[in-house]
C-alpha cells in the first residue's frame, strides 16, 4: 500500500493525500520519504502549478510515528534521513496548500506549515505536542509557529504542548481560512485551480520573494522585492498580461 498518493484533480493540481489511515496518517520515514519523492518528481514537471496536501476527516497528519523514535539514539542516521526529507518540501519553488480535517499535530503541524496556503476545517486541531512525550518539534515547528503567529502567542503552546482549534488558530494567524469540516478539499482544491491559471513565473517569485524576505532586514528586503518585480518586465506573461487586461480579454500564460 502507498503511504502517499498522488492525484491529479485539475490541469496543473496535483493533490498529494497521506494514506495511513490506521495510524491517523502519522509520520514515519516512508511517510516523510515518499512525500519528498512526491515533490522532487512535481518539481521537475512544468505542467504543475500548485500542490495540495491532505490526509483524511479524521486526520491530517497526528505527529511523528513514535514507533520509529522510540529507539533512537542522538546519533542515529535517521535524522538526517528526515531532514534531507523536509528538504525536499522546503525547495518546492511553487505554491502548496494543506487541506486539514481533524489532527495536525507536531510533525502533522509542521507539514502544514511547510505549505504556503493553509485550509483548516471547523473541527481541526492543530498544536505541537511534543513536549508531553520529553521531546521538542524538529522540523521547523519552534521557528515557523514563532514566525506565523509570535513569541508570546507562540511559546504558550510550545511549552505546554496544548492543542488549538480552527478557530483559534485562524484568530492567531496560524491557518488561511476557516470552513465547514466537508469543504475542506474542495476549498483548497478552489484556491489551486484560481492559482493554477495565473502566470506561474510571477508566482514563484511572489513565494521565493516572501520566503526569503521574512529572514532579512527590511532594507534589504524591500531590494530583494524590487529586483523581483523589475526582473518579472523580462517574461512574455507580463506583456501578456497586461495586454489582455487593456484588451479585456482572458490572458494566455505560458510560463515563459
């Protein structure tokens, strides 16, 4: 059985849905492995513009596999198994949406936060668990969460590994959009299809721009930012672009 399977919903969607049903699709190292096979092969495909990522109505994705860790030394290979793995979703240079329905906890968590786009349903949890079991997030959760929502709203549920409601999260910044539990892919499945129709030159470097800009000074991000916008004047999308909406016609974008 396939721990992640990869659909194809609309021209230029593919949607990637965890398929650990009996584990509330935690993640183990085939998990991690096969998500960034999944987006090492979509990164080499043209004809993707944007990836969603679900699980199931139950879970998004309920943590690490604490099978796979209960073993583990510090020096155990594993580890830089799963970060090369995180990698993988890390370069992803086009925009990815998680779908979440029921648990994205710790590692589930911090999947969702290695997406751009984030859809909770009503009934969603999200947090960082993992100091309940001696532990601490290692993909990224103590610095994204900080990132997403701040310090002090931050280090309230990292230390006390407490979980968050859809609600809450969407008040505190942590998630997009907030809609009914059996919307949640159709909604997320929306919002790719309006963004796979958009000139996808301009995309990527609207994420890269975003991306690279929250860790630099504002000087220096607002340079970055300016030689983005002026660099896009190169592509054949900008003058088309702007000549079909002179024209009020639909623009062609070919990526070029």
């Amino acid at each position: 059985m396939s721990v992640v399977l990869l659909e194809r919903p609309g021209d230029g969607i593919a949607l990637l849905r965890l398929n650990r049903p009996d584990r509330l699709n935690a993640l183990n190292m085939a998990v991690r492995e096969s998500l960034a096979a999944h987006f090492t092969d979509l990164a080499a495909d043209d004809t993707v513009k944007c990836v969603v990522v679900t699980g199931d109505e139950k879970a998004f994705a309920a943590g690490a596999d604490l099978t796979d860790l209960l073993e583990r030394t510090p020096t155990d290979p594993a580890f830089a198994r799963t970060r090369a793995a995180w990698a993988a979703i890390e370069r992803y240079r086009r925009p990815i949406i998680a779908a979440v329905n029921g648990f994205a906890l710790g590692g589930g968590c911090e999947l969702a936060m290695h997406c751009d786009i984030i859809v909770a349903g009503q009934g969603a949890k999200l947090g960082q668990p993992e100091v309940k079991v001696g532990i601490m997030p290692g993909a990224g959760g103590t610095q994204r969460l900080v990132r997403a929502i701040g310090k002090f709203a931050a280090m309230r549920w990292l230390l006390t590994g407490d979980l968050l409601s859809a609600p809450d999260a969407y008040r505190l910044g942590l998630v997009s959009e907030v809609v009914p539990d059996g919307e949640v892919l159709q909604h997320a499945l929306a919002i790719a299809a309006r963004i796979a129709e958009l000139p996808p030159l301009a995309v990527a470097a609207i994420k890269e721009t975003v991306l690279l800009g929250t860790d630099l000074p504002l000087e220096a991000a607002l340079r970055l930012e300016g030689e983005k916008f002026q660099a896009l004047f190169a592509t054949e999308d900008r003058t088309e672009g702007m000549r079909a909406f002179l024209e009020k016609r639909k623009p062609e974008f070919r990526g070029r």
